[in-house]
C-alpha cells in the first residue's frame, strides 16, 4: 500500500524572476528534469517550495500548473500546514485536489502545542482530509518536535495518516518509530545526509532537497537501499554528501537555488526574508559541482 512512496520524492523549488514572480518557464524544465531523470514522486508547496511567501492565487498556479504538467506520470503530494488547524482543514476543503494524492502537513510552528495539542490537531485534519496525510516533523523549523509516541499514537489510531516526514535528525527517535511502528505505516526521511542511515534501520524513502539537482543518482540511492545494496548505496551516499551538505549551510532553499543556477535548471532568486548564499557558500557549492 502507497508504495509509490518507497522511493525518492523531491521537495520541489519555486523558482522566481528577478522581480519576485513566478518563473513558470524554469519551473516546466526543473519538472521534465525530474521525470528524465527518475524521480519518484514530487511534493509541492513544502518548505523548499517558499510556500510561506506564497500568497492563495500564487498557490492555486502552481498546483494547476504542476498537476497539467506532470499528467499523471508520476504522483504529487501537495503541501498544506500550518498553526491555525481549522485554517489548515479549510486550505484542504478549498483546495482543488484533483490530481493530487497526498497531503504532507507540517507541525504547528510558532505556537508550540504540547504532544496532546499535536496529536489532536493531526486528528481533526485526518477526519476532514478526502486524501491520506504524511505528517511532517521538523522540529528546527516549527520549534516543536514530535515525540516518538506521538508519532506512534497518531500511526496506531489515525487510519488516514499514512507516514511521517522525519527530519529531526533524532536517529534514536527514527529507530523506536521504525521500530514500533505499524507495517504499512511510512516512514520517510526528511534529511538528504540522514537517509542512508534512515534506510538502513528500515525507513521507506526519502522526501529530498538535493534531488532538485541530483535527482538520477539520489533515486538511484533509495533503490539500492531497497534492494539490500547497501554498498552501492553508501558509493553514492558517499559521492553526494558533501554538496548535501554545502547547500545547508545558510538557510534552505537557498543553497539548492545556488546549485540549480550553477547547473542551468533555475535561477538564484529567493523571496525575503531568504536571500542567496553568501559568496563563501556559493564558491564551495560551485567547486563540488564541478567535481561532481
């Protein structure tokens, strides 16, 4: 069930003209690129996409431009979070979720609810929700972690909640979920420098920053892992690791639009408050790309 997900996913950018629209034309090329290139799935309007800069019509282009685009040939998750849950359910009920199959739901951020606040605010979301959600843990961004038995709980008791976006970087916190988790429920790595190990212990996949770039070999990575070959995996895991690191340096998205300018798929604007790397940072990403 939902094994489209075993495998990887990538967290798509938006790309932007210089005056801060929407640049479609870079966008149509970084999607065909990803589908040349064998990616498993596209997730739409996350953190990498800027969606908080985002405003509601912005939004709706991009998800209709997207799902025309994509055509089916691959799944799309669609992106919808946030700290005011009813707002987050009547995002979900407004929204066209025609060619859509999943929703990803980040943790409240801001407020910071107890693990009894979270757990309820997935609950109300899963009832009102026509598509299965993957939850999305990111406590660096949010403020708020969500607990290895929240995580349990929510799995256990929230039958349209298929899986967790883990981006912790809590591998002790990833293994008791795998660990205890119901079969089919995912469980998705939300780091590019933690998913071989994530793999390894038995996680699904991975929703991946890096793919924008690199989406050939970091598919390549997750097969291998699915397939036991952990060898050719850590090759790989290996090969890609430092840039993986040097486009998190500053603040993301930033480092990958640094990436994707240097490698021609999309230009180097951000929306304020991010602004592109530093000189520093976009020397260093430029050197590892030519070694790659």
């Amino acid at each position: 069930m939902y094994t489209a997900y075993k495998s990887a996913g990538v967290a798509l950018i938006t790309p932007f003209h210089k005056d801060g629209s929407i640049d479609f034309k870079s966008l149509e090329r970084l999607i065909e690129y990803q589908i040349t290139n064998n990616i498993g799935y596209f997730v739409v309007l996350g953190t990498t996409g800027e969606s908080a800069t985002l405003n509601k019509d912005e939004k709706v282009a991009i998800i209709d431009f997207v799902v025309e685009l994509v055509n089916k040939r691959k799944p799309i998750v669609l992106g919808i979070g946030g700290n005011n849950t009813q707002e987050v359910v009547n995002c979900i009920n407004s929204t066209n979720l025609d060619g859509i199959e999943a929703i990803l739901s980040v943790a409240p951020s801001y407020n910071k609810p107890s693990q009894s606040g979270i757990f309820q605010h997935y609950k109300y979301i899963a009832n009102a929700s026509p598509l299965p959600i993957i939850i999305y843990n990111v406590p660096s961004r949010t403020g708020v972690n969500i607990s290895a038995e929240t995580t349990l709980k929510i799995a256990n008791e929230l039958k349209n909640v298929i899986g967790i976006k883990e981006a912790s970087g809590n591998l002790p916190q990833i293994m008791h979920i795998i660990n205890n988790k119901p079969k089919n429920f995912l469980v998705i790595s939300g780091d590019d420098a933690l998913t071989l190990p994530t793999m390894a212990l038995g996680g699904d996949g991975v929703i991946s920053v890096i793919a924008n770039a690199y989406p050939k070999e970091f598919s390549k990575l997750i097969h291998f892992c699915l397939d036991g070959k952990y060898d050719e995996a850590k090759t790989i895991h290996y090969k890609l690791l430092d840039i993986i690191n040097a486009i998190f340096l500053e603040v993301s998205p930033a480092g990958i639009k640094a990436a994707l300018e240097i490698l021609k798929l999309a230009p180097n604007n951000l929306r304020l408050p991010l602004v592109p790397v530093g000189k520093t940072t976009n020397s260093l990403i430029s050197k590892l790309i030519q070694n790659l």
